[in-house]
C-alpha cells in the first residue's frame, strides 16, 4: 500500500500550525475546562480502537483534540453502546457525543447538534466475492438475502425502508448490538448486506484485504455531527471551532490522513 497520501497529509498538518494558532486566537477562551466527550469506538476510521496498539483512536479523536486545543479546554473521554449514548447525552450524563452520529430532526428534539462537520453517503458494504445482486433492487428481489445492522440507526432504517422495502418487523433485517458486529455477521455469512456511510465503508474495504467489497448506487447522503445535552453552552464554541478548522484546511488534512490512506492495524 502506498503511504504516498498519509505523507501528504502529515505535509498538510505540519503547515498549519501557524494559521491554526491565528484561527484559535479568534475563538473562544473555556479557560482549561473539563469536558466529558462519549464515544463508542465501533465506526472506523471515525473512531476504534486500534488491534495492535490497544488505544482508541480516529479521525473524530484526531478533531476532538484539534477542537480542545483551539477552545482551551480539556477532555475526558468515556465509552458507551450507541443505544446508549443519545439518552446519556440528552440527560446530561455527558458534556458531549461523538460515534459518526447523523444529524436528524426526531434527534435534535433531545439533544443539540454541532454544525456539520462531515457529510457522507450511505453504501452497500457485501463480501468481497459477492455476485447475487448488484443492486438494492436485486437484493429486495431475493427473499434469501439478509442484511444486518444496529437497531435505532440510519443503517437501520435505510436498510428497512429503502432497501427493504418493508417495515421494522421484517425477518430479513437481523439486529446487532454494535456496528462492528453486523460487519462481523457478513463476512462470516450470517448476513449478507451491511449498509454504512461511505467514509467507514472504504475504511472497512481497506482493511479488508479483499474479503469485502461497495455494491451499487449510492443510497443518499448525511450529515454528522456532535452532540450535547439541550441548551449546552459548548454548541457555540465548537462550532466556531469547527468553521475555524474548515476555513483553514485542517478539516481537508484529516480527510487526507484517515480516509486516502487508512488501513485498520497497519
């Protein structure tokens, strides 16, 4: 694998320094504050723990600590299940959520969103020597087909509605407790459809070897954001922090670094 990208990105951070430090001067001051950011280190490369190091990792960890740094604020991280973390959140267990989580209005109605800091488009992830459909089409047409995903996600619904064609109660959608497991369940053939954003998709192909592939169009597109209890005083400030990052390219260089060249324990 060529590591010609993850050059360019280290080239693209190094540079930044002084034009991130202009941009910081600019935000607001949190005075070295304590924030409890939640994560479920299931979604690479947005966020994982890395098999051979053992340490949690990630884009989002990678911006959170470029964010902390422009606010002047400090960060400790805590892990829960993805069923979990919007009602933590929402009851302000946590100061902040971070897991690739898409921004929605029956969502917003419980926390508050960052403004976007990634958009993505939903894929189908399959094995990498699938050829029985080629299609969401296809796959609705083969009652044999199952796909797998995490109850209460956009995966989830994407997959009962649009794919599907169906309602919640369908056999053929199998539920999993985590994100990794539903990749799990498809390259051992227990399913035989994963629908995913692009961004961890390709980093799931990547890491792969070939074991997995991306079938068919592109199933629409979303939007991540944090997320913070109701009202939180942290919205503005990281979303300053956000814009700031994006106006100068640091947003730019993370995408070079995790998604041009990421490869899960190398």
């Amino acid at each position: 694998m060529t590591r010609l990208p993850s050059l360019l990105a280290a080239a693209a951070l190094a540079v930044l320094p002084g034009l991130a430090a202009a941009a910081a001067a600019d935000l607001p001051d949190l005075g070295g504050r304590t924030v409890a950011v939640v994560t479920e280190n299931a979604y690479p490369p947005l966020q994982f723990v890395d098999p051979k190091t053992g340490e949690a990792t990630g884009w989002e960890y990678d911006a959170m600590a470029e964010i902390a740094r422009r606010l002047n604020m400090t960060v400790e991280y805590a892990n829960t299940s993805w069923d979990a973390m919007i009602p933590a959140v929402s009851q302000g267990q946590y100061d902040i959520g971070m897991t690739g989580i898409t921004i929605r209005e029956d969502r917003a109605e419980v926390v508050d969103f960052s403004d976007p800091y990634m958009r993505s488009e939903m894929v189908m992830l399959v094995r990498g020597d699938e050829d029985r459909f080629i299609d969401a089409a296809s796959f609705q047409e083969d009652p044999d087909l199952l796909i797998g995903a995490q109850p209460g996600t956009t995966p989830f619904y994407v997959g009962i509605y649009d794919v599907l064609g169906s309602d919640e109660s369908d056999p053929r959608m199998k539920q999993f407790e985590t994100f990794g497991a539903a990749v799990q369940a498809l390259r051992t053939g227990d399913v035989d459809l994963v629908l995913t954003d692009g961004t961890a998709g390709e980093g799931y192909v990547a890491a792969s070897d070939g074991a997995l592939k991306i079938v068919g169009e592109k199933l629409g597109s979303e939007d991540f954001g944090f997320i913070f209890p109701k009202g939180s005083d942290l919205v503005a400030p990281v979303n300053a922090a956000i814009a700031s990052m994006k106006e100068d390219g640091t947003i730019e260089a993370l995408n070079k670094k995790w998604f041009l060249d990421f490869k899960m324990g190398e």
